[in-house]
C-alpha cells in the first residue's frame, strides 16, 4: 500500500517562539530547522510527547502538538495547515535571548588597535607582562 505524498517541506533557519499554549506560560526561544503546511521540525528543548504547544512567528501562530524528540530537535503536528509563506516572510522575534559575541563589545574601542602597532600584545584590555615589564 503506496503512502500519500508528502507536503512540500522548506529547509530553513529561522528563529521563533514556543510556549505552552497557556497565557502565563514562558516563551522559549527555539529555531525551526524545516517547515511544511502541516508541521516543522523545531530546534530546541522538547517539552516532552504529546504536549500542546503554540509556535509564533512574527504575527503568525502555529498551535500544534509534539509528536516526536530526538537530541535537540522536536517534531511538531499543526492543528490547522499554515500559510508557510507568511511564516517565511514573518520578522524575527525580538528576544534578549540572543548571545552578545565580543567583536560587537570591542568594535569601537581603539586602544586594541594602538597597543597592536606598538608590538605590545593586549588581552581583553589588560596588558600582559613581558620582557623587560
């Protein structure tokens, strides 16, 4: 017996909200790795099989339901078909989970840069004993 046709999946990486479908409940920031009309496969921490959980992206809300875990990856089954090219098109959330990275903390700091062309060797804005020092 020959299988129906899977729904068109889009491999993507996108970032995205998860919470548990309860007003009060936490949002988590997670990353949906692929998405069809009818589920996606989701970055993050698995809240376990079977729980209700809502995806938002943008403006566009995906309820739906884990249906499988495996590592850091989950599998989610929308309730109702998504407009996929809305989720696409949706902005990134806006979310103080984002990692800081140093060259954004030390772009405009110049001192590096003097210290470099003195042939003096800095770390992290502390000069290092040497020769001589």
């Amino acid at each position: 017996m020959a299988l129906p046709p899977r729904a068109k999946r889009s491999n993507v990486f996108m970032d995205a909200h998860l919470n548990l479908g309860e007003p009060l409940s936490a949002k988590q920031l997670v990353r949906i790795r692929d998405i069809s009309a009818g589920g996606a496969r989701i970055q993050g921490k698995s809240p376990g099989v079977g729980v209700r959980i809502v995806v938002t992206r943008g403006e566009t809300e995906m309820p739906g339901r884990v249906v499988w875990t495996a590592d850091r990856h989950f599998g989610v089954e929308f309730e109702e078909p998504v407009d996929v090219d809305a989720v696409l098109k949706a902005p990134a959330p806006k979310s103080p989970d984002r990692p800081v990275y140093a060259a954004a903390l030390t772009s405009g700091l110049t001192h590096f840069r003097r210290e470099a062309a003195r042939g003096r060797a800095t770390s992290f804005g502390l000069r290092q004993a040497g020769p001589g020092n």
